[in-house]
C-alpha cells in the first residue's frame, strides 16, 4: 500500500462530532460485539448483524452514533452512522456511499400520511462500505430481518426488488439499488450534509408529528408481526 493510499484510508478511521466512535459506550459494543471474532472479515459481519436486527427502522432526527446505540432505532441515516463508528472503533476503515432515491422504495414500508408528506427524491440515503481485503464492502443494514420478512410476506417489494438483505462480508450488499437516480459519492461523515441542509426538515407542528411517528411505529411493528 503507497503513502497515499495509506493517508486515503486514514481518512475513513476518524471520528466527527456525529459518528462519536470513541465514545465510551461505543467502544465497549464493538469489544463485546467482535470479542470472540477471529478476523476482520467475522468482526464486520458481527457488527453489520447487530446493526441490522437490534436497531430497528424508524424515521427518527438524526442522532449521534452513541446515542443511536441507547435508542436502538434509527432510519438508514441513523443505523450507517452507527455502523461506520463501531467498524471504526475497532479500527476497520469504513465509509459512507450516498445516493438520491426515489420516495417509492419506501411506498407501503411507511404509512401512506408519511409516504405523501415526503419529497419525491430522497435526497441522502447512505449505505456503509468497509475495507477488507483491500477493497470497500457495501454492507447496508437499512431494515431489520424481522420487518424485511413482513414487507416480503405482505407483497410490499419482492425478491426481485430486493433480492437479500443478508451479507457475507465478501460481496457488495445494497437493498436499495433498483431506485437509485443519483450517486453523491462518497463521504468521510455525513456532519457535512446534515449541515448543509439543517433547515429542510417538514414545517409539521410538534403535536402533529408526534401522531404521525407514533401510527408510523404501530404500522412498522404490525409488518414484523406478519
């Protein structure tokens, strides 16, 4: 590996105000997580499998990785941002890869109130890459195994849709592929997007949103009962 190449992939193994990977209680997941792992490789799938099933999808406020961790839900922000810092708190370099989707990947996945209220491009939508075996992984943890089961069985998207949602830690996972229409590239955090667009978030009175968050729980937790 050149010198830079080296100070590239340095780049993907720093902590921001937002993926707070050395925050203590981020640290001590990823030691428990990965304590019996005996490679890079079952040390990414032990993180990518907690990410996936223990922190549920949900729209929520982007949060930092710490306490994303506490909360234990999180949208496809949320649950990357977490990844990225516990792959980075046992020193895996690991990155964000952002794209602009359309709203329809997630027609039926959220309740129809939410699903006409959003945009009809989802702006950011991150998935992590991380490096093993000198090449970045997409490794995209977006919706748990139990709400995936339950978005197959009601018909929502098919196999062909999403073809898995399980990795290997060898080839590149991405559930969100079939509605891609913009690559953004890549990103070292994503502290820069959240402050670029800190002012685009929906004039929804409080007592208004909080309905909608909690029908969108109640719907999102009826799918994993499927």
């Amino acid at each position: 590996m050149n010198l830079k190449h080296s100070k590239r992939i340095n780049e993907f193994l720093i902590a921001s105000e937002y993926c707070n990977f050395k925050h203590h209680d981020i640290i001590a997941k990823a030691k428990e997580l990965t304590a019996d792992s005996k490679s890079s490789e079952e040390t990414a799938l032990s993180i990518f499998y907690f990410v996936r099933d223990h922190i549920k999808f949900m729209l929520e406020d982007f949060i930092k990785a710490s306490e994303a961790l506490k909360l234990s839900r999180g949208d496809c922000g949320i649950k990357t941002n977490l990844q990225v810092a516990l792959l980075r708190a046992v020193n895996i370099p690991a990155r964000f890869h952002v794209v602009a989707l359309s709203k329809a990947s997630l027609k039926g996945v959220v309740t129809d109130p939410i699903y006409h209220l959003m945009p009809d491009v989802i702006k950011y939508h991150p998935w992590c890459e991380c490096h093993l075996s000198e090449n970045w992984i997409a490794c995209d943890t977006l919706f748990d195994k139990s709400l995936a089961e339950g978005i197959y069985k009601k018909k929502i998207h098919d196999k062909k849709d999403i073809p898995t949602i399980d990795w290997d830690g060898k080839k590149n996972l991405n559930t969100m592929t079939k509605w891609i229409i913009e690559d953004k590239g890549i990103y070292v955090s994503l502290d820069e997007i959240l402050e670029a667009n800190e002012d685009e978030s929906l004039a929804i009175p409080e007592t208004a949103q909080r309905a909608l968050k909690d029908s969108l729980m109640s719907h999102l937790n009826q799918l994993r009962k499927v």
